[in-house]
C-alpha cells in the first residue's frame, strides 16, 4: 500500500509540471498515446500474471513437475513472445489515416512500440516476485519504475525542449532501464531458460486468466474509450482539456478508494471465510456507511472548488476542464463503491457475472459515447463514464443481493448528501479572488467545518466516530 501511495504521488507532482509544459492539444494527444499504451499492455498480459500467483505455489510444492524454475521460465518466455508481438503490431499505426488517429500520436506510438515488450517482461516478473512473497523487492521496483518514468521524461521534455518526442523517448529509456533489470534478475534468481515453453501450462494460465482479461479490457473501454471518441469527433485541444479534468478527479479519488479497499477486501474474504456470511455482511455495511461519511465531502466540496483547483494545478489555460470533474468524481465516487455492492459476487466466486455487468457497462459507454460526444463533447464523455459506473456497480450490486443481502444505511446516506449539498452551497457563498490558492484556503475550512457539523449533529453513527477519533486523539497526546 505504501508503495502504490508513493507511485500514485508521481501523477500528482508531474499533473501541475506537464499541464503548464504542454499546449491543450499537446497534453490530449500525451493522453490518447497513453491510453494506447495502456490497451496494449493489457491484452498482451494475456491473463498470465494472475496465473503464476495461482500456480506459484504447486509448483514450489512439487505438486506440479518441474519445480518454480520450469514454471517460470514457461510464463517469461510467453510474456516475452506476446510483448514482442504486440510491439509489431503497434507498428501498424502508421497506416492508420488521419481521421482514426492524428499523424503526432501514429508517429508517438511507433516510437516507443517497445514498450509494450519491456512492460510484458517487467509486470511477469513482478507477479513472481509477488509469488516469492517478496514484498520489498516489488515494491522497490514499482516506486523505482514510476519515479524513473516521471524523471527522464520531464528532463527530456522540458529541460531539453524536445515536446511530446522527448516525453516518450524518456518513458522508453526509463521502462528499457527497469527492463533491463529485470531481465538481469530474471536470469539470475529465476533461473530463466529461454527455450523452456511448457504449453499445457501456458494453456491452463491462459484459460484461467481470461475471464479477467476480459474484466480488465471492459474495464478499459469505460475508463479510456472516450479519448478516442473525442480525437475522432472533436479536436485535440478538447480532448487535452478533457484529459485533464479526468486526472484532476482521479488523483482527488485516488487515496480514498485505494486506502479504504485495500483494507476491506483481505479482512472481509477473511471474516467470510473464518466466521461465515454474517459477520462480512456487518463489516460490509459498516463500511458503506463510513465510506458515504468520507465519500460526500470530496465529491460536493471539490466539486465546488473545482475551478480553483484545476486553474491552481494545471495554469489557467484548462479551467473549461472544471466542467467535467463533478460528473467524473461522482464515477469514481460510485467505482470506490464496487466491492461492498459487488461482494456476493466476489465472495461467493460468481466472477462470470461480474464480467457480464462491467461488459453491459462497457457497450453502454461505447454506445452513448457515439451518440452524444459529437453533439455534446467532453461534458458528454464525462456523464456516460458516471452512467457506465452506475451500471455495472448498482446494476450488479441488484444482483448480488441475490447471494448475499445487504441492508443499505440510507438514513446516514441521506444525511450525508444533505450536509454535502449544503457545504457545496456554502463554499459556493465565498467570493473567488484572482487568487485561487486565497480563494481555496478560505473554502476549504468552511466547507469542512459546516460538513463536520451537520453529520455530527444528524447522524449518531457520525457523531460516535468523531468521539472516538477524538478519545484515541487525547490518548496519544497523554501518552506523548
């Protein structure tokens, strides 16, 4: 957790540094060659890297033959085989015509092809290492990874004045740089010979890991699709902006949906497992309710100062970004809450409808995105990205009362919007200076402080979990 924290910082550090570096069209095309890259990396996966960590431990075992050393080189020579295949592939870009995607990211793309090859091989062998139950090591290597990626691309586009070409020339010396390592300790600690290929193994990995394959590649097209629509539709100078409304809500979201899970999903398969569904129910709803606790301020209160923020981070040339933070934080406000609402289907291995629902989502994305982005633009990309959400978490959350019922806190909940809504009037109250850092350091207390008091004075649950933080608060100062 620590490690994805440090990892998630490099986003926020580099967001207001790239934002101010690249024109609107610059910064749209950066992320158009993103998500590419990113669409690429995740079918060349494959579904394998889930697959070692299943199969990790049979073969250390010696329920398997060959011992770890046969399975390992088995999965590094496929990863390295499809990696190699999907960078010649990426090649193909250049004959795309204009109107499918702009003549800048084709170029970008053929590029920095190898990425995808040195991902392949650096992502497998950190499954293995995670296998190994070497902890530190990938850690190490994933901070490393994301710093270096954020480093030399930074010195090669802006101290050096190379633009987007220095961008993803750095990226690619960075990732071939991680690459490298890992080559050299796949080699050396995992004992990697290349010409070792055991087929019914890479045949079982792939059938169990495409399910998810298919959860990651539906996951994609509702996350990312909406850039190609809007290169395809609208302008560059467009979908840069709406770029970077995106990042501005995903990295508010970030820390609230990936600190709250990464604790609730081991403990509630643990409890669910260990003490039956009863207990993980309890857990489930107590986390919802303070989830929606958490969960309403960020996406009222930064909704409110949402044009402070995005002209403070990323310059004054992406406020018409503003617009479409609210629509995406609540889609990521809604997204946070996937696992509570989903848990029957997790917890009692129904993982083929899960696929189904986020499937359902991903048509729904794709078809509203056609529909309404050439009428509607960014805003558009913005609301069928919260519909898409809404779908697959409250759509599949219907059906997974069917396995396991949870009771909704719709009381707290209730209270919670209430006090959201009337903070974001609050703030709104505030007049805006020219001085957006001014302008937020007066909204943000207010704001806190009226949210604080509504919940406390409303809601018991609340008021129980303020004197609680507040007894743990004075124990430590006594103590100190």
């Amino acid at each position: 957790m620590v490690a994805e924290t440090l990892s998630s910082l490099t986003g926020i550090i580099s967001f207001p540094i790239f934002t101010r570096l690249f024109t609107e069209a610059q910064y749209g095309i950066l992320g158009l060659v993103d998500s590419t890259f990113k669409f690429a990396s995740t079918l060349s996966g494959a579904g394998l890297r889930p697959a070692v960590v299943r199969l990790w431990g049979e073969f250390k075992t010696g329920l398997r033959p060959g011992g770890t050393s046969a399975l390992a080189s088995s999965m590094l020579s496929a990863s390295v085989l499809i990696g190699l295949a999907i960078s010649l592939l990426l090649l193909l870009v250049l004959f795309l015509p204009e109107s499918l995607l702009p003549a800048a990211a084709r170029r970008l793309i053929a590029i920095c092809a190898a990425l995808v090859l040195f991902r392949n091989l650096t992502q497998m062998v950190l499954s293995i290492v995670q296998s190994q139950e070497r902890a530190l090591l990938r850690s190490t290597v994933l901070v490393a990874e994301r710093y270096l990626a954020m480093g030399i691309p930074l010195l090669f586009a802006a101290t050096f004045g190379w633009g987007l070409t220095g961008f993803f020339t750095g990226t690619l010396l960075a990732e071939g740089l991680i690459f490298l390592y890992c080559l050299g300790y796949a080699l050396r600690r995992l004992e990697w010979r290349w010409r070792i290929l055991e087929r019914p193994v890479i045949k079982e990995s792939v059938l169990y890991g495409l399910p998810l394959l298919g959860l990651n590649v539906s996951g994609f097209i509702t996350d990312w699709s909406d850039r190609y629509f809007l290169s395809y539709f609208r302008s560059a100078e467009e979908l840069g902006l709406y770029t970077a409304g995106y990042n501005m809500a995903n990295y508010v979201t970030l820390f609230l949906v990936a600190a709250l899970n990464s604790a609730l999903i081991p403990v509630t398969m643990n409890v669910y497992n260990e003490e039956g569904p009863e207990p993980a129910r309890a857990s489930l709803e107590s986390f919802l309710r303070y989830y929606s606790l958490v969960a309403m301020p960020v996406l009222f209160g930064v909704s409110a100062v949402a044009p402070e923020l995005i002209g403070l981070m990323a310059s004054e040339k992406y406020l018409p970004a503003a617009a479409v933070i609210p629509w995406v934080l609540g889609a990521k406000v809604i997204q946070g809450a996937y696992y509570p609402f989903l848990a029957g289907l997790f917890l009692t291995k129904r993982t083929g409808w899960l696929a189904l629902f986020l499937g359902i989502a991903a048509a729904v994305n794709l078809g509203l995105n056609w529909v309404l982005i050439p009428r509607l633009g960014m805003i558009a990309a913005a609301i069928t990205t919260l519909i898409a959400y809404a779908i697959y978490v409250f759509g599949g959350g219907l059906f997974s009362q069917r396995y396991l019922r949870l009771r909704f806190p719709l009381r707290s909940f209730a209270v919670y919007a209430l006090a959201g809504a009337l903070m974001f009037l609050a703030v709104r109250l505030v007049p805006a200076s020219e001085n957006h850092a001014l302008t937020l350091a007066l909204r943000i207390p207010l704001g806190m402080l009226v949210y604080v008091a509504l919940c406390a004075g409303l809601d018991a649950p609340a008021r129980n979990l303020l004197r609680a933080v507040a007894r743990r608060a004075g124990r430590r100062r006594d103590r100190a």
